[in-house]
C-alpha cells in the first residue's frame, strides 16, 4: 500500500468510521453516535485508537477491544493498539444528556406509547417471573422492543433467569440497562450490595425504588414493558398505579381452584387502585408424559374458572415441563434454546393472545413539550 500523505489521510479517515460504526452493545449505539471514540492516530499502516468505557473495566472490555481491534483493520491498519480510557465526569454528564435529553422524564414520558403488563398473582412459585421472562423473549424475538423490571424487589430473580451476569452502567447517575436475548432489564439485584440479605422496604422508599427504575434507566423507547412483580398484592401494585396509571395486570394462576382464589385476590386489588387486568395465564396446567399421555397433576380448571370470574380472556395455559425450569436455573429461556417446543409453543400462544388483546382503556402518546 502506498504511504503517501493521501492514502495516510484516507486510513486515518476509514479507521475512525469504521471503530464509530463499533456497536456499544447495552445502549446499541454506535461509538460515534455516543462520542466514545477519543482519539485515533494513524502511523504508515499502524493505528492507534483510543476507545472510552461506558463502565470503567466494564463486562464488555475484551469485546469492546476486539471489536475495535477488528475494525481497524477491515478498515485496512496492518497493525493496531486500541488504549481504553474513562470518560471525565464532564463527558458523562454530556453524554447522559445526549440519551436522556435535557430533563429527566416523566414515568409517563418514559414508557410513552408502550403496554405495561405487571405479571402478579396472589401468591408464590406459580411463575411469573417464569412467564415474564419467555413472555419479554419471545417478544422481542419477534423483534419488539422490550424492557423488563425485575419489581420483585423481596425475591429478585430475574437477573438469574433471563443469564445477566453484570451490573449496569452509569452514566452520571442514568442507569443502562444491560440486555441479554435482546430484553433491556433493571433489577434490584443490581443495586443490591449482599444477595443474601434481604432489603427491608418501607412504602417511600419502595415508591422511590420503582420510580427510579422507570425515570432513572435509559429505556429508549421500548414498546413493551414487563414487570415481575413480587407474589401478593400489597404495596408494588398501589406503587405500580400511581406511577404508571395505565399499566394492565395479566394474573398468572396454576389450575387448582385453591390456587385461583388467591390469584382473584390480586386482580381485585389491581382493580381497586385502577389498573386494568388483561387476562389470566394458567401455568403448570398439565405435564405431557413420555407415553403422550396428559397429565394434570395440579387439577384443571383454575385458569378458565378465574377468566369467568373477572371477565377477562384466559390468555393460555403453560404446562409443566422440565426444560422450563432448567432454562430458568441456567439463564437460558426455553423460548431461545426449544422454540418448537411444547413449552415455548405455549409461551408464544401467550404472546399471541396479548397482542390479539389490546387495553381495553385508549392509550394517548404523552406529548413532550419542550
Ligand atoms: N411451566 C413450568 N414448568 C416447569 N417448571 C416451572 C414452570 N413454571 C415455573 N416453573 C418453575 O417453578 C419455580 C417457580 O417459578 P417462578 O420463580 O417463575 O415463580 P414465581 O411466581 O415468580 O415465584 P415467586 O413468587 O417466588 O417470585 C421455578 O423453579 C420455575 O423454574
Ligand atoms: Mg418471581
């Protein structure tokens, strides 16, 4: 290659498009668009680029520097040194207002012209945060834009289930939430300094909590919004209504009737404090033997028996298969790793039924008058 001071400008040129084309993977944004890119010295066919962290020594280093490292050369460097360096506190604040825009948003403002369904259900272990993982999965398999708040804020699980491994950034204090199977999600388990002692919520301090998570996270516009919620009703679902008053609730119950009373208890107080309830989900409905034959190990019934009583459609039944709870315990959902499967076939039966029901209250984009 000729190193005449043409083609020196023409490197320099290609090597600092083709790093700024780099994808940062939990804001997908390119480096340029988020002014990462610090420097790029180019040397005959060497190159020199310097590349900031979103998280200093964050998840993403080696990926970050072999990418880097890879486009430098596509871009034609023979050889090339990617330096990492941190952002100043006052590029953060620049950048977090590039994301964020001047002031901080509205919880209406954030989640502006997105459904949000909070997976409740009277009690424990019926799996919601199960379901609200495959549900957010499969949407945005689906090529949905989808957040997932992890609002079981007693028991967090979602971190686990859905296979993040890392904390957020924070870029002068807006929280980027890290994607896995392409849900954005936020999750005490995050914040939490010691997994093993449990917080203690007092109502303020869960409102300041949840409200954090919707106002203080770049979501950038997703168009679907889960919440896992904890077992119960109580104190999440008052929060849940106050913040975002146009949230729906999807039940989830298991088919024996015992279960279902609990579960109607939970639609009941979303109701009280105004939020819709969208449907009920039944898991665990039957478990389908070698032999092909079905079993229904928790009775039958429930799911239909509670959609009656609360007048809303039963939006699927979810059996009971094992690969589920592995998939759960490994941070692997059935809906990636068994798509045809009878289980994930089921979850995606519920993803069809919530798309065929929309909110039976009208939604209106929030206008952002600045
Ligand atoms: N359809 C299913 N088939 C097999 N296992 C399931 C199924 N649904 C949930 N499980 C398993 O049952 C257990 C409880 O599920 P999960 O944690 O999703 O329930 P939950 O309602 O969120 O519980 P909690 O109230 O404690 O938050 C988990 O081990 C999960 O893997
Ligand atoms: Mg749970």
């Amino acid at each position: 290659m000729p190193h005449g001071p043409d083609s020196q400008a023409t490197l320099h040129q290609r090597v600092t498009d083709a790093v700024g084309a780099v994808v940062e993977p939990d804001v997908e944004l390119s480096l340029a668009d988020l002014g990462l890119v610090r420097g790029v010295v180019v040397d005959a066919d060497r190159a020199v680029v310097a590349v900031a962290e979103l998280v200093p020594a964050g998840p993403w280093r080696d990926r970050l520097r072999a990418e880097v490292d890879a486009a430098a050369r596509r871009a034609g460097a023979a050889q090339v040194r990617v330096d990492l360096v941190q952002l100043t506190d006052d590029q953060r604040v620049a950048l977090r207002t590039r994301l964020q825009g001047p002031t901080k948003p509205t919880p209406e403002q954030a989640f502006s012209g997105a459904r949000v369904l909070a997976i409740s259900s009277g009690k424990g272990g019926v799996g919601k945060s199960s379901i609200s993982v495959n549900v957010a999965v499969a949407l945005a398999r689906r090529g949905r834009r989808v957040a997932l708040i992890d609002a079981d804020v007693y028991g967090f699980s979602i971190p686990r289930m859905l296979g993040v491994d890392r904390r957020p950034a924070i870029v002068a204090d807006l929280v980027i939430p890290p994607k896995a199977h392409g849900v954005s999600v936020v999750s005490v388990a995050f914040f939490a300094t010691d997994e093993q002692s449990p917080i203690i919520w007092r109502g303020p301090m869960l409102h300041k909590a949840l409200s954090q998570f919707v106002t203080d996270v770049h979501w950038a516009a997703p168009e679907y919004v889960l919440v896992d919620m904890p077992p119960g009703t109580g104190d999440v679902a008052l929060t849940m209504s106050q913040l975002l008053p146009l949230s729906e609730v999807v039940v989830v119950t298991t088919p024996q009737p015992a279960a279902q009373k609990v579960a109607q208890r939970s639609a009941y107080m979303a109701r009280k404090v105004n939020l819709t309830v969208t449907g009920v989900i039944e898991n665990m409905s039957h478990f389908t033997g070698n032999d092909g034959e079905r079993y229904e190990l928790f009775g039958s019934g429930g799911g239909d028996l509670l959609a009656q009583q609360l007048d809303v459609p039963l939006l699927g039944k979810v059996p009971l298969v094992p690969a589920l709870r592995e998939g759960s315990d490994e941070g692997r959902p059935i809906v990636v790793t068994d798509p045809q499967s009878e289980g994930a076939a089921a979850l995606d039966a519920v993803v069809d039924a919530l798309l065929a029901h929309p909110p039976r209250r009208m939604r209106l984009p929030v206008v952002n008058v600045r």
